[in-house]
C-alpha cells in the first residue's frame, strides 16, 4: 500500500471529508495488507525524523516496506537516501527505495538533436545507474540481497524516450493518475508493455481521485481490480499497490470495496511474473 504520513491529505480532500489521521502502520494493517511504500510527499516525516517514524513498521504483520527519496525531482533526494538507508540497516523487512512523481510532465523529450531522446526526468539514466550501483555495493543488503530500486510511471506519460530510465531500475509502479481514464487502462497497459516489456510491474490501484477531489467511482473501482485480478493470476504484474493509508479511517465506498476485494482474494496464489 501506498503510504503517506498522517493528516498529509488536507488539500487533496474535501472539508466535508472526515478522517484521514490514521497512520501508515495502522493502515495497511486495518487493510489486510502486509506492505507499504513509504513516501513523505508532503515533507513529513522530515530525514530526521525517519529513524523514529519507522519503529511502526517494526511489526511482525509488515512483511516489507520501501522508502521513496524521490518526490517530483531530486532536491534533498541525497538527504533522504542516506536516512532512508538507515533503516536498511536496522530492519530486515526493508526491502528497497522508490522514486515517486519520476518523469515530468507527460514525459515528452524536448528535441536537442540526440539520436536517442531521454524523457525530462529526476534524474539522468546515468544517476539512476549511479543508484543501483550504491545498491549493489554500499547499501545494506535485505536478507542477503539486493535492494530493489522501483520507479512511479503513469499513463498518461506513454513515450517510448521512458525506456533508457526503466531500463536501468527493478520495479515498475504503474498508475492511473485521472480515475476516468481507467477505461483505457488495457490500451494502455499494452502500450506501455510495448515499449517495456521485461520489467517487473505492480499495478498502482487509486480509491480517490486527486485529480477531481473525490472518490473513485464503484464501476471504475471494479474495472481496474477486474484487470488487476486477470493480470495477477496470468502472471503479466506482480503486485498490487492500494493508494493511500490516510484514506483508510474516512468510510469511503471505495475503500471499504477494497477491503472486502483483499480478504477475498488477498491469500490466493497468482501467476508468475
């Protein structure tokens, strides 16, 4: 599950809206769902704070988490990295970094007379390289291997110029980011299989939408699990990613769909990725 600190919503909901205070530990756990990727899009928690804001996740019902040093560019990206590795270090179940808001815009190169365009980004192709190789090195190992470095990517940046970036990190998290385009999400799925079609994939699966400030319609809800379910067991993702923890005490129909969609299905066996 994607996890945001508690409160960290305000703008994005309506004053009508209640809740929202829940913490991401607690979450996942009133979920059913044993992940979270960790991502302080709004400032909190702050690096200093990261040693004592990841006690919560020191749970034996947390079987892994993530930390993203990346939200929309790479200021203080070094910062965060190094408090986020800490807790590499001190936690079995941390299991890799992720870079949220990655590409910029809808992705689109502008031309510089490369034979090669490169997607407006975070970071180079080359830093993102730099970052793995400090996994592969420097970085504590999770149970003996390697961090896994995942990227946020949504459809509405379907541009082959991605492929050097996706190219060069383990995971991608796939996204919708406007509810009413999830009627295209098989179109563009394949498109994006297309261009990439060796990466491993979790499909980000939104309840709100933070484009209209409301939830996510029941018939949009079901469509994109329906394909979530179908991709799950053929093997063609390997995960689910539910956004947000501090939706989990508001009482939205979506939402409460959601649980009941994981308790269901949340123990079944699924294809290979």
């Amino acid at each position: 599950m994607w996890g945001h600190d508690s409160g960290s919503l305000g703008s994005y909901i309506s004053a009508e809206e209640s809740g929202g205070k829940i913490y991401p530990a607690a979450a996942v756990k009133s979920m059913g769902i044993p992940n979270v990727c960790m991502v302080p899009f709004t400032g909190t928690p702050r690096p200093h704070e990261y040693d004592q804001y990841a006690k919560q996740f020191d749970d034996p019902a947390i079987k892994r988490f993530t930390w993203s040093f990346i939200h929309g560019s790479a200021r203080d990206s070094q910062a965060i990295k190094a408090a986020a590795l800490r807790q590499a270090a001190k936690y079995e179940n941390f299991v890799g970094l992720d870079m949220d808001d990655f590409f910029r815009g809808h992705a689109v190169p502008s031309p510089n007379g490369e034979s090669a365009p490169i997607a407006p980004a975070a970071l180079t192709p080359e830093q993102v390289i730099d970052v793995q190789k400090e996994l592969n090195t420097t970085a504590p190992k999770c149970r003996g291997t390697k961090l896994d470095l995942s990227i946020v990517w949504y459809t509405h940046q379907i541009n082959p110029s991605i492929k050097r970036h996706i190219d060069q990190v383990d995971v991608v998290y796939f996204w919708t980011w406007n509810a009413n385009h999830l009627v295209d999400l098989e179109k563009n799925f394949k498109a994006f299989r297309d261009i990439c079609p060796d990466v491993r994939v979790r499909l980000g699966v939104y309840m709100w939408n933070f484009n209209d400030k409301a939830v996510v319609p029941m018939e949009l809800m079901k469509h994109q699990l329906d394909c979530a379910y179908r991709w799950l067991k053929s093997g063609r993702i390997e995960g689910l990613i539910f956004h947000c923890t501090p939706l989990c005490d508001m009482g939205l129909e979506a939402v409460e769909y959601s649980r009941c969609w994981i308790d269901e299905h949340g123990e079944e066996q699924v294809g290979a990725a």
